[in-house]
C-alpha cells in the first residue's frame, strides 16, 4: 500500500528545507572551525539534525492524518531546533541573522503576523533553553568565511522562496 501524498505546502517546503538546512551545517561547521572548536559529538549531532531531521520531518506531513497542520507544526519545530543551535553557535552574528531571517520569512509566509509571533517566541525558547542548559556564553563576532556564506545563504535563501511564492502565484492567475 502506497503511501499518502503529503499536503501541497509540505511538498514544497521540503526541498527548499532540506537544502537550506544542509546548507546551514556548512555554515555551522566553517562557524566551528573559525573559532577553532570543532568536536565530534556536536558535529554528528549536527549532521541528525540538519540532514536527517528534514526527511523526518518530510516522512511525518506524508504519514499524518492531517498533513497541512504536520506541515505547519513542523515549521514550529524548525523554529525551536534553530533557537537552539544560534544559542550554541554563542550567537554569532550572520549565522543567527540568517537563521532568523528565514524562519520569519516562512512564518510570515504561512500564516501571517500570528504565526510570526508563535514562531519567534519558539525561536527565543529555544535559544533560552539552550543557554539555561549548557551556558553557551555570547560571541557575535564571525569571520569573513562564515559571514559571506551566511549573506549567500540569506540571498538564496529568500530568492528560493520568492521563487516559489512566485511560482505559486503564476499557477492560480494561469488557472482564473
């Protein structure tokens, strides 16, 4: 038996999740080598949670009864695990910015000033949960590598879901 398709927003989000969250681990590892602390356990937890948890993540909006609201919930989640890792990032300037930045693109874009609210208070639990938990301490600063890649990864970031945004728009006019 075949399984069910996921919701349309689901189908959309997750190629551009997957990427933007790969992505984000390159930028995360350049982080930890810049600042010269690269250990293996953050590493491999890392790598579960930005290359394995997008398909997790994917796996669960298909298998759910109500697959827009498994979506939708999942965007939640990204804002929680992302708090947390700009707090174990020390946060770092570029990398919270561009983390920041998308979770507030994707908040506004599925629902508007509420879920933009909601998104950002779990970004900020997150964040405070993990600076409560392991005293992750506070180092804006980044180099150039980690700065330019985090600028890129903005840009494309947000020309990846305009692109779509667009795409979206095109199909209903195409459709009137």
């Amino acid at each position: 038996m075949a399984m069910p398709p996921a919701h349309r927003i689901a189908r959309h989000n997750y190629p551009i999740r997957s990427a933007a969250f790969a992505y984000t681990l390159v930028v995360m590892v350049a982080t930890w080598i810049e600042a010269g602390r690269v250990g293996v356990p953050e590493v491999l937890l890392a790598i579960g949670c930005f290359l394995v948890y997008p398909q997790l993540a994917y796996l669960y909006a298909r298998v759910a009864v109500h697959s827009k609201r498994a979506e939708l919930n999942n965007l939640y989640a990204d804002c929680l695990l992302l708090g947390m890792w700009v707090a174990h990032l020390q946060f770092a300037l570029w990398p919270g910015v561009m983390l920041l930045g998308a979770l507030c693109l994707n908040a506004a874009g599925h629902g508007h000033l509420e879920r933009l609210l909601r998104s950002l208070a779990l970004f900020a639990a997150g964040a405070a949960l993990w600076s409560a938990s392991f005293e992750s301490g506070f180092k804006p600063e980044s180099g150039p590598l980690v700065s330019s890649a985090s600028a890129f990864g903005i840009l494309a970031y947000a020309s990846a879901v305009g692109s779509l945004v667009f795409l979206q728009k095109d199909r209903k006019s195409t459709r009137l």
